[in-house]
C-alpha cells in the first residue's frame, strides 16, 4: 500500500473520455448531401412532368389499340393522329390541310409506307391490306412523336393551310 504522505497517494484515477455514439459529420459533407437531395428531387419532378406531358400520346396509343381490335376504321385512325397534333401543337398548319397535302406532310413525317388516304378515308371499299398499313403507319407515328412536328416546308403547303 502507499503511503500517506507518498506522491502515489496524491495520484488522481484516471478518467475515459465520454463514449460518443453518434456520428457527426462536418457541415460542407451535409451540404453537399442536401445539395444531391435536392438535385435528385428535381431530376424526378422533371421525369414526372415529362411522363404526365405525354400521357395523351400513351392514351392516343392504347386507343389506336382499341381502334384497331374494333374494326381498322380508317377515318377513327386520321382523326386520333390529328388529335394529338393539335393537343401538343394547335396552331400547326397541317391541320387545316386538304387530304392530298396532309398526305404529304404525314408521309414525309414517318418511315413507315402511308397508303393513299383519299381512297381509303373517302371510298367505301374494305381494303384490309390498306387499312392494316395505316394502322401501322399510325403506331409509328405515334411512337415517334415527340411533340414537335415540324412545319410544312414548301409554300405549296402553307397557302393550302
């Protein structure tokens, strides 16, 4: 044992330091955490928007669809194309164009073959082949639309316009 006047006795116990359990981080790695938080927010918001903007055109497909099942009518398939290019372009030219010239302007807007239109819209003949055509050449159309349809490119056009 120590002695009572000895410098042992004098000796303090010794203390742990207190248990930190949390864990803090500096304030420049929670501002770049709340810097992503809010880039990743917005990223979302935009893909939210972009997917509600084209909700007419996912809705004219599943029509075109119905449209398709119920019969290829022809006129149904013109009507739902003009339909979305003047839900997302209303003041566009093409239309309020004659059949021959919306023709045009749709063929030269798509890959897909467009068979004559004034025969098939405007002549009740049931030309099947042609109806299936259309029907095709709709769905490509629709599938790459992207909301912007160019305008017409030759004077031609826009005077019948």
């Amino acid at each position: 044992m120590a002695e009572p006047g000895s410098p042992l006795a004098q000796l303090a116990d010794i203390s742990e330091p207190e248990l930190v359990l949390g864990f803090a981080l500096a304030p420049l790695w929670w501002l770049l955490i709340a810097a992503l938080a809010l880039a990743l927010f917005y990223l979302a918001l935009r893909f939210y928007r972009r997917w509600c903007y084209f909700a007419p055109k996912r809705q004219a497909l599943l029509l075109l669809e119905q449209i398709h099942h119920s019969g290829d009518d022809a006129t149904q398939i013109n009507q739902l194309i003009k339909r979305v290019l003047r839900h997302y372009q209303p003041t566009h030219p093409a239309l309020s164009m004659d059949s021959k010239h919306w023709q045009q302007w749709l063929a030269m807007q798509c890959q897909a073959t467009l068979p004559d239109l004034t025969g098939l819209l405007y002549q009740r003949d049931d030309n099947n082949e042609a109806k299936a055509a259309f029907y095709l050449f709709a769905k490509a159309w629709l599938s790459g639309y992207q909301a912007k349809a160019p305008l017409p490119t030759s004077k031609a056009e826009v005077t019948h316009a």
